[in-house]
C-alpha cells in the first residue's frame, strides 16, 4: 500500500495454546504450539484480514506466533519473517505456572511485581524496561523498513502491550489495564511525523 502519509502496524496476538485447559497462563517464552481452538481463531483473523493490502508479516520466534503469522500470510502469498526480539517476556521461574501457583510459591515477589512491575520483575524473569528496548526497537525498525506501507506484527500479549503503551505514552506499570485477548487485532497508523494514531484496539473475530 505505497503512497500514504502513514506507515500501518496490526497487530495480532497469537491464538490458544495446548496447555489452555490447564490455566498456565504464564508461558513467557515456553514454546507451546496453538491448540485446535487457536489454530481455527486464527483463521477467522486469516479471513478478516485478506481484504488487506500486508507488504509484510513479522512475528516472533515462538511457534505459536509463527504459526498464526503462517496463517494470516496465506491469502497474501507472503512468507513471514520471525524474530526472536519480538518474543514474550522471560518470566523467569514463574514460567509455565498458574497465577494461584505463584502466588503460593513466590508471594512477596508477586505482591511487588503488582504494585511495581517496572521496578519489581519476577525472579529470574526479563526487567519490563529491558524487554521494552527489545520489543521496541524490533518495532522501530519494521516501521522504518516499511514507510508508507502496511505491515502485521504477530507476537504475545505482554509484548503488543508493551507496544501499545510506549506509542501511547502510557507508563509501563499500566500495561495490564490494556486487555490483549487471543487472537485480537490492533491497528495503529503511524505518521510522517512518527505520531501514533490508534484506530482499533484488541478487535476479535
């Protein structure tokens, strides 16, 4: 899509994973491919989205997001491109654990990282201001590549969030204010003047 005065960044977090039934909601960067419920979501997304013009699909290195860029890139004929400066954050020995889990193993440290998540990672897990240099820079550079054009960016719920608060200039320690549901799609027009416009937030099909 050339000549617009705006580059166009969706974004698409990944679908269902295998382990859903059991509520390990903190994969972080576990390598959990998408379940038969995410795989079908994503299709949905995939048909939303054909209409588009995608000179480009990036996703993370983690197979579940690959698999999703895989499916949104088939009625556009493109082959995504996977880095790994676009994968979930590291929750250190928090990964693969419930909410309840943690919160009976590791109770002082999740009591911080709630009231103070910029300041307070879980143990062993990536500070919120190192994955958000990581995340963003990825960003920076796809934006940068693609001028003008339209271009999907599929990856995890803690990085879109990352994404969309920093563009929004809305402080880190808020990010889990901004609902990422699976599957959902965000658009954000980014212009000349490399001011953001957000123009659809965590849309699902």
């Amino acid at each position: 899509m050339d000549n617009q005065n705006y580059t166009q960044i969706v974004l698409v977090r990944h679908g269902e994973t295998t382990d859903e039934d059991t509520k390990k909601i903190y994969k972080g960067t576990l390598d959990i491919p998408l379940s038969a419920k995410g795989i079908a979501r994503l299709k949905r997304v995939a048909h939303h989205l054909a209409h588009r013009n995608l000179d480009g699909i990036y996703t993370s290195a983690l197979s579940r997001a690959r698999e999703s860029g895989r499916i949104i890139a088939g009625p556009h004929n493109l082959d995504i491109i996977s880095d790994s400066s676009l994968n979930e954050l590291h929750f250190g020995r928090w990964q693969g654990m419930s909410f309840n889990e943690i919160a009976e193993k590791f109770p002082d440290n999740l009591s911080l990282w709630l009231q103070d998540p910029e300041n307070h990672p879980p143990l062993g897990g990536e500070p919120l201001l190192q994955a958000q240099k990581r995340i963003m820079g990825k960003f920076h550079e796809i934006v940068d590549r693609h001028r003008g054009q339209s271009v999907a960016i599929v990856a995890h719920g803690g990085a879109l969030r990352i994404i969309l608060c920093t563009l929004l200039s809305v402080k880190l320690s808020n990010m889990f204010r901004v609902a990422q549901d699976h599957g959902c799609i965000n658009t954000v027009d980014i212009y000349d003047d490399s001011n953001p416009v957000l123009t659809l937030l965590n849309f699902t099909v």
